[in-house]
C-alpha cells in the first residue's frame, strides 16, 4: 500500500562491468536528500546488486534480471538506497529506471 507516500524524483542510472555504481554519486540525478524508498526496474541487460559495503561483482551479488524489478517502498530504505551498488552482470550495460518516494 503506497498510501500517503509521494513521488519525489525520477532517474535513470547506467551499469555497466567496468566498475559498480551508485544512486548517491552516479546517479542522474543523484538520490535525493528526501528519499527514502525506491521502485526500480532494470532494462536491457541484468545487473547486479548488494548494499552492504562491498562492490558487486560480474559473479557476486543478488541478480537482477532485464525487465525485472525491486521495490524498496515498505519502510524507510534511506541506509540501503545511500549504500547500494549495482554492476552489469555481462557487458551489456543495463539501464535502470528509479522512481523516489518520501
């Protein structure tokens, strides 16, 4: 139930193999300082993900599949959506599409 929570921003960010990129610093635009819960939606190639510290990797981190989604709108994700990275899975760059609630 999405309920009393609002549409803050919108963004697309570019993964690609070379190195892991995150919402704070790569994102266009980054994450906004009111954020805290994101829907975000993969395209074109798979990407991979984690928010604990460490960079993921081609073989390392949860998979998120080309036109598959993950939804970080339930509770206050600030933590996570400041600390998550993601990285192409293959050499394709996958694309992802966030939007930014309060």
């Amino acid at each position: 139930n999405m309920q009393g929570i609002n549409v803050i921003d919108y963004a697309t960010l570019s993964a690609t193999s070379a190195a892991a990129v995150s919402l704070t610093v790569d994102g266009d635009p980054t994450l906004p300082a009111a954020a805290k819960r994101a829907y975000i939606t993969c395209e074109d190639a798979a990407a991979r993900w984690r928010s604990d510290g460490t960079d993921p990797e081609g073989n390392e981190g949860h998979i998120l599949a080309a036109s598959d989604s993950i939804s970080f709108t339930g509770s206050n994700y600030r933590s996570l959506l400041e600390n998550i990275k993601f990285i192409a899975d293959t050499a394709t760059t996958a694309k992802l599409k966030i939007t930014y609630f309060d």
